[in-house]
C-alpha cells in the first residue's frame, strides 16, 4: 500500500509546502483537503475519490474548491466528503458561501458514520483529539497493515487518542512547533516533537513520518528532530510529494 504526501505544511503554504492533504491512490481515500489536494489527478488511480476531513480549519478544507481541477484532468465519479455534521455545516455556510465562492464544487458532504468499509478489506475509524472546535484523527486497518493520521492536536503520551493508534505499521502525526515553544503548541492545539516522538513510542508504533510542520521554519533541520531522534529512532520529516510504502 502507498500513502503520497500532497501536503505537509499547516496554516499556510509556502514556497516548499501545501496544506494538509493525504492521498491512498490505489483506495481513492484523502485525508484531508488543504492546498495540496491540486496535485492529486496525477496519483489518483481509481474512478471515484472518497475525502475525510479532520476539521473545518481553511489549512484543512479549503481544498475543496480545487475539486474542479480534479475533474478537468480525470473522471472521477463519486466524489465524497466526509466530516462531522457540524464542521460540514460551517464548509457549507462559510467557505461555499456564494459570496465568497459562488459555484459548489462537486461531491456530497455526508456525515462520518461510526466505521467506513473501504476498498481492498480496509476499515477505517476515526476517534476525537484535542484541537480548538475540535477535530479528529483517523486509523485505517487491513487484514495485515494498518494506518494512522493523526493532525492538529497537542501530543502528549498519556492523551487519550495514544491507544487508538497502537502498534500501526504507519503513522502520520503532525509536529508544527519545535521543543520550547509548549504555551503556543497548548494555545493553538498543536504539538511539539519530543511529546509527538514520546507518543510513537508509548503507541509502539512501527514508523512515523511528521507533517503540518510550521510553513516558518526555513529549513527541517530547525525542527530539531536530529537531536532528539532518539525517543523515537524511525521517524521521517514529510516533505510534499513523498510516497509512502508500508
């Protein structure tokens, strides 16, 4: 299975990096529909696109009005967005307001059932995280592999969501703030890397790759990660374009 990173950063682009948005090509499952999703018709590999969201915040969902340069590269039918009931209703009434885009893109915004079969025996269930109006991550398990993603949250080894992501083979975790900065990680909703590299551990995760890294950092190494890469030796900083295979 491949996981293709279409965006890596958080709050706003940059020069390197897109918005959240992560793509299973070959299951036609996003998660996340930032300013990355553009990219997405060269690695679809299916006919329909299925999007689930993790909240309404722009980094995260203004994506969706790029939908139409899906469609203009490839058919893609259905298209699904799924969130929580009332982060769909803040897309629909804010974002796709008619003064502020007038033409809704294509897909039906339908509300996250408790467990979503997915194609190739995949289940994927979502469970809450700590985010200010909320948000929540996603695990997604096969017969013999499984996946997490896990983005705008503030880490920490003993926070609630560690068990749902135990023992996966993968796991995507945002990481905005290097260490030192835990006020504005707590106030925003965000994580710093030494309790994102302590919660890989504590979940016995088998590998873990960092995105929604901070568009001001200048270069990955101010994250700081080589320093502390031994909390959690198998971890990756995520750069836009990589393909994951796990």
């Amino acid at each position: 299975m491949k996981l293709v990173l279409l965006g890596t950063t958080g709050y706003h682009p940059n020069d390197r990096r897109q918005t959240a948005c992560m793509l299973l090509p070959e299951l036609g499952v996003m998660f996340d529909a930032g300013t990355g999703l553009y990219r997405a018709a060269k690695h679809l590999q299916t006919d329909h696109l299925d999007i689930f969201l993790t909240h309404a915040h722009l980094d995260h969902c203004m994506g969706l009005t790029f939908l139409f340069d899906l469609l203009a590269e490839r058919q893609v039918d259905p298209i699904r967005v799924f969130a929580e009931p009332e982060k769909l209703a803040a897309i629909q009434a804010h974002l796709l307001s008619e003064l502020l885009f007038p033409v809704q893109p294509p897909g039906d915004m339908l509300p996250l059932a408790r467990e979503h079969e997915l194609p190739d025996g995949a289940r994927l269930t979502h469970f809450p995280l700590e985010h200010p109006g909320g948000s929540v991550g996603y695990r997604v398990d096969w017969p013999r592999k499984s996946l997490a993603y896990v983005t705008d949250t503030v880490a920490s080894p003993d926070a609630d969501y560690v068990e749902k992501i135990h023992g996966v083979d993968l796991l995507v975790h945002e990481c905005y703030f290097a260490d030192g900065n835990d006020a504005q990680a707590r106030l925003t909703g965000h994580s710093c890397l030494t309790e994102v590299l302590q919660v890989a551990a504590a979940a016995e995760v088998k590998q873990m790759v960092l995105v929604h890294i901070n568009p001001l950092l200048a270069h990955d190494d101010d994250l700081g990660l080589a320093k502390s890469k031994h909390l959690f030796p198998n971890v990756t900083i995520g750069e836009d374009g990589m393909e994951i295979d796990f």
